[in-house]
C-alpha cells in the first residue's frame, strides 16, 4: 500500500490552527442562532435546543474523527481465485452541504475487483459514512470514496456512484424537492473497459 494514502486529504481534514471550541462555546454559539432567529432560548420548549443541537453536530461530523485508511487496512487474501465484481449497492447515507450546512440524503454504490485480497463488506459501507459525516460536497466524496479505496486495497479497479437529494436546493433556493444529483468516479478497469463500467452502471440503475 502507499504510505502516502490520502496525505493530503488528511491535512486538509485537519482543524485549523486556532483550538477546537469546547461545548459552552458552541452550546452559547446556538443561542445566540436562537435569539437571531427572534425566538426566546430560556422559554421551556427552546432551554435545552442548545445542547441537543450539540450533541447532534457530533454525531452528524463524527467522520474527521476517524480514519477510512484504517478502516480498509485488515483484508483477506484467501479467495481461491475470485477475481470477479464485488458492488455493495444502495448504502443510505446521511451528510451535510459545506456551502449551507444543509442535510445531503443519499445511496451510494461501491464496487471494486480485487487483486488479490478483498476487505469485509462492511467495510465498504463505514468508508461512505466516514466521508459523509464531514462537511461535504458530493463530487469531493464520490473522488474520496473511489480514491482510498483504490488506494489502500490496490484492486484492478475501483467504481463508486451516488445518487442524492440535497437540501440546499431542495427545501431552500430554487426549491426543485424532486430534483438529485447523479456524481460518479471510475478508476483502473472501469475507466478503462467500457464492458466494466456498463456492467456497473447496470447494476447501480
């Protein structure tokens, strides 16, 4: 594998130089959002929102906290020879648009063919939620699933389409609610053998 996995995607997730805020102070941040809004944060219905808005974001941006290399690292090797097509389809995942902050909803469809060692399904699904629950835009993570995978497992070629309502243009904007966008990245053989690729896409429609 190469030791450079990803190096630069892992800078870029890096918090910045300035220290991560504590709880008080982004707790205190969705107070003053509260009051912006015209509403009254200490009226009974809105006194605890600040910390249940908290603990949300945590879940919601869990993904800078953990490493997709990491996650592929452990593979199997004894495969008796398998060298066909391995599609992990529809993986609902949920994300967040870096523009707006506003909930991306969407399925990805994984698939690779290996070279000699395949990594837990499983697996494959935790890749897309590591990605997903960062400040995103699809294009980016659809080039950021395919890429560690390709990367970490090495295989003869690496396919991932997703397909996603955003609410950003969905629920705000232009307010198109029926509208998703289609982002996909193909690599080694399904780049390269257009039988590949279209056994995929068949797969995915």
């Amino acid at each position: 594998m190469n030791p450079n996995v990803h190096a630069l995607d892992r800078a870029r997730a890096r918090p910045s130089e300035t220290p991560r805020p504590d709880r008080a102070e982004v707790e205190a941040a969705v107070r003053t959002i509260i009051r912006w809004t015209g509403e009254n944060p200490d009226r009974d219905g809105l006194r605890e929102t600040p910390a249940r808005v908290t603990r949300a974001f945590e879940e919601f941006f869990s993904g800078y906290a953990q490493d997709p290399v990491e996650i592929l690292r452990k593979t199997f090797e004894e495969l008796e020879g398998y060298d066909e097509m391995i599609v992990l389809r529809g993986i609902r995942f949920e994300s967040h648009c870096e523009h707006h902050m506003a909930p991306i909803i969407g399925q990805a469809w994984v698939a690779y063919i290996p070279n000699g060692r395949v990594v837990g399904i499983s697996k494959l699904a935790r890749v897309v939620d590591v990605y997903a629950r960062r400040l995103q835009i699809q294009e980016k993570m659809t080039a950021q699933i395919a890429n560690t995978i390709n990367d970490v497992l090495e295989p003869q070629g690496v396919g991932v389409i997703i397909k996603a309502s955003h609410h950003c243009m969905t629920t705000r904007g232009v307010h198109k609610p029926d509208t998703d966008l289609v982002t996909s990245r193909m690599l080694g053989c399904f780049r390269d053998n257009a039988l590949t690729r279209q056994e995929f896409l068949g797969m995915a429609s």
